[in-house]
C-alpha cells in the first residue's frame, strides 16, 4: 500500500502546478513521487495477476 502522506503530496503538488507552477525542486519531487507510485501500483498489479486461477 502506497503512504497517504506521499498520496496526499502528489495532489497537492498536482494542484499547485494546474494553479500556479512549481519551482525546480517541486517538479523533481513531483517526478519522484510519482515514478514510487507506479512502481508501487506496476508490483500490485502483477501480484494481483500472478495470483488469478483460470478454472476450467
């Protein structure tokens, strides 16, 4: 499961850059923080796959 808090960054930072931009620093935060979260999501994801059973 992803941190709410780091959830809750990226919307805030989201936000704030449809709002009114982001300095330097927040757009490679922004890019971190996202990149974590779809490495998270890709490993839920496969693990979820991984453990389907086709019944026949």
């Amino acid at each position: 499961m992803f941190p709410k808090e780091k959830l809750n960054r990226i919307n805030f930072l989201a936000k704030k850059s449809k709002n009114e931009g982001l300095s330097q620093e927040e757009k490679i935060e922004q890019k971190k923080l996202r990149e974590e979260y779809l490495k998270n999501f890709r490993n839920n994801f496969r693990k979820q796959l991984e453990n389907i059973e086709l019944v026949d």
